[in-house]
C-alpha cells in the first residue's frame, strides 16, 4: 500500500468525523474524492471499484442533515437576492425533469445527463447550507486551491499523465477527464489563488504562492485556446469588479501574474496554438472550423426542438443527423463543442434562460456585496469577491469552447457567491462574525437614570 493511499484513507476519514461537528469539512470531504479520486491515480487501484465521490457526497448531507437538526438555528438568514437563487437552482432541476420525462426520446441515454443535473443542484443546496461562517467561506476556498494544486503536483513533478498531440491526457478528476475540461476546472480555480495571495493570512498567502504555479503549469500543458482566453477575460473581469479603492492591488495580481505566465511559457507550440485563436476564418485549423459547423448544427437542432430533447440529445440522438446536414460528415457520438447550445439542445430555450438567469442574477448579488465591503473598508473581503466574479467569468469563457456549461465547478462557484453574500454582505454584522458589543463609559455625557439599563454602542470589529 502506497504512502499516498494511506494519507486519502486517513484524510477521509478525518474530514468524515469533522463533518459532524462542522458541515464545512463535509465540503473538504466531497472535495478530497473530486481532486484525489482514486480511479483517477495511480495509487488507487486497488480501492477504484468503490464510488468515492459518491461515499463524499452522501457524508456531505449526512453532516448537513444532523447539523440542521441539532442547531437548526445555526444558518446564515436567506435574504430575498439569495433566496431568488435558490428558487431558480430548484426550477432548473424541474424543469430538467419535465424535459427528461416528458420530451426525450430515450430515457435511457437523457438520464445521464438528468443524474449530473440533479446532482450538481443538489450538491449546490448543501454547500450553502454547510458554508456558515467566515472560516467556513475560508477552508472550502483553501481546500479548492489545494485540490488543484494536487492535480498540478502530480503533473508537473510527479510526470503524471502523458503528452497527445501536445496536449495533457490521463490526468484529472471526474467530468474533467480531458484536456479542455480538465483546463476548464483550472481556469475556474486559479483566481481564488490569486485572491487570498492578496488579501488572505500569512498562512493563506503561503498556500496560494505554492499552489499558483502548479494550477498555471497544468493551464499550459493542457494547451487549451479557450483556457487561454477565458484566462484573460477573468484577468479582466477581476479588475473590472474591483472598485477605485482596490482597483490598484487587483492591477498590481494581474501583473504578477502575467510575469508567472511568462516564466512557465517556455513550449513553442502552445504560443503557436494560442495564436491561431486570433486568425482569420480563411486560416483556421481544422478543429476550429469544424467546431463552427457543428454549432450550425446544434442551432438547427434548437430550431426543431425548441423545448428541448433531453440529456445527450445532441451529442448521443439527434445530432448526427444535423452534423450531416451542415457538415456531410457522419459522425456517432458528436459533441456541439458548446455549452450554451449545448444546454439549450438538452433541457430547451426555457432551460437556457433559466441557467443565464441564474449566472446573471448571481453576478449582480456578487457585485453588489464587492460594493457593500469596499464602502465599509473592507477591501479584502471585496477582493475575494473580485476573485470569484474571476472565476466564473473564466468558467462562462471556456463553455463557449466546449459543453462544460452544466459542469459542477460552475455550481461551485455558484454556491460561493450566495455563500459570500450572507457572509460579508448587509447582514455581515449580525452573523458573520460573532458580535463584540461595547458599553458606553457613564462619563462621556450620557445621563444615569435610576432603573434603567444603560445604552450599548453598535458592534465593533
């Protein structure tokens, strides 16, 4: 048994028996299954007939059931911008469900997809309901730069995986088994790194710097231009949701960055691969413009079936037959190459809405949080915020290059954005730490009535 078998044994274990004191370390159970799942390494062999991530999950709601029923006190309020959140997750799941029963062809084939779905929403309630403080929002954001920063360990000194036609295989997590999903889900974590490097502990800021060059290493190997892109974008988006008062540090990450970037940089044919995102239609590789075709196919798909035609009902049922109407090419088993078609073939034009709305409504509670903690001076707290605007600004970026829309890190981050919202927004001072409450001195002119109980200033931090 391997050195590296014996820590997951020991840690799920740890994380299961801390789950039960706080549901947060259910988050850390989940995840140490997702970025360490032993089907997918090579010290896991022996134990890779058992559904981990399904045991992870399972003790994720144990813990969160036992402790709503033992302090059901103990959660942050639902606000009305959180609760139309949540109220959205629930009608993304129903209507999955009317889609899946009502319209798919094959119940079997579009239950796949339906399975992912109902998970991941799932999965979303019982990270909001396990996220209830500030250490919590702090731990399940460290225990995703770690987990990542595993998979670039692993890459990078370890040599895991192997090189295909310059691109990184045989290593990731599941649902992001390939180069393009597994440089999705690095994309997505990254600028939490960058976030705590600039405003967390010292403790913090050491595992952000160690994790940082690992996830970008696994960035370049992948060798994925949609990464590359939306890698930019985020770096935009965390500037363009900083406000005045912090936009100089979110500047000064974005350059540090950069030189990061520069330094790993050293691979001819992944700038080469890069720079084909820029050329002209005329100039396109072959993957790229067939990837053209077959979102022509996928809207021609909608057009027919505009409520949807359940999971897989591109890529497994209808979709080789629009591919060879646009393409004439046959071809079984075709991705559209696009999470935004790719959602609206499956689950409808209504379930597309439904998801913007949801992404979108999410964004606007973020910001307006990012708001409330930089007039209040909290310009850390704001630049977390910043940090997961990044994030999912680099997750919607890498869905235009591939069918990752309904990938589970985006309900992550999802999860991170109501968590935040309660935590550091209006009601921050009511339950995001506990109150320290300050009596007023009976000199500073404030009269002493006999009876009476003497006035108590507002909480301080």
């Amino acid at each position: 048994m391997s050195i590296s078998l014996v820590a997951f044994l020991a840690l799920f274990v740890l994380f299961g028996l801390l789950a039960f004191t706080r549901p947060a370390w259910g988050v850390c159970l989940y995840m140490l299954t997702f970025f360490a799942s032993p089907p997918y390494w090579w010290w896991g062999r022996d134990i890779a007939t058992y559904r981990w991530n399904l045991y992870g999950g399972v003790g994720l709601l144990i813990a969160v059931l036992i402790s709503r029923s033992v302090n059901p006190n103990s959660n942050q309020p639902v606000t009305a911008k959180t609760r139309r959140l949540i109220t959205l997750a629930t009608l993304l799941l129903i209507n999955a469900t009317a889609v899946h029963f009502l319209l798919s062809r094959n119940w079997g084939v579009s239950f796949g997809s339906y399975e992912l779905v109902a998970k991941f929403v799932l999965l979303f309630f019982m990270m909001i309901a396990a996220i209830r403080t500030e250490r919590d929002f702090k731990l399940v954001i460290m225990t995703l730069i770690i987990g990542m920063g595993y998979i670039g360990w692993e890459a990078t000194i370890n040599d895991r995986g192997k090189m295909v036609a310059g691109r990184l295989e045989g290593v990731g997590a599941p649902g992001a088994t390939q180069a393009n999903e597994l440089a999705s889900l690095a994309v997505t974590i990254i600028p939490l790194a960058g976030a705590f490097f600039m405003a967390g502990s010292r403790y913090q800021k050491f595992t952000a710097f160690l994790a940082a060059p690992f996830i970008l290493n696994v960035i370049l190997l992948c060798n994925s231009r949609g990464a590359f892109l939306s890698m930019i974008a985020s770096g935009v988006a965390f500037a363009a949701f900083a406000p005045k008062a912090i936009r100089w540090r979110a500047f000064k990450l974005l350059c540090l960055g950069g030189v990061a970037v520069w330094l790993l940089l050293g691979d001819p044919e992944i700038v080469q691969r890069f720079m084909t995102s820029f050329t002209s239609s005329e100039e396109l590789d072959s993957s790229a413009s067939s990837r053209l075709q077959y979102w022509k196919a996928g809207i021609r798909m909608i057009s027919d079936y505009p409520l949807g035609a359940g999971g897989f009902g591109f890529k497994r049922v209808h979709g080789p037959k629009y591919i060879k109407e646009v393409n004439d090419q046959d071809f079984d088993g075709r991705s559209v190459h696009n999470g935004y078609i790719n959602e609206t073939c499956e689950w409808g034009i209504q379930g597309f809405l439904l998801k913007m709305l949801f992404v979108t409504t999410g964004l606007f509670v973020l910001r307006q949080t990012i708001n409330h903690c930089t007039r209040q001076g909290r310009t850390n707290e704001a630049l977390y915020g910043c940090g997961i605007a990044a994030c999912m600004t680099a997750f919607l970026g890498t869905c235009m290059f591939g069918d990752r829309l309904d990938a589970e890190w985006g309900f992550w981050m999802m999860a991170l954005i109501v968590a935040y919202s309660r935590i550091y927004g209006p009601t921050f001072q009511q339950f995001g730490r506990p109150q320290q409450l300050q009596q007023i001195p009976q000199n500073q002119n404030v009269p002493v009535v006999p009876g009476m109980q003497q006035p108590v200033a507002s909480p301080q931090y």
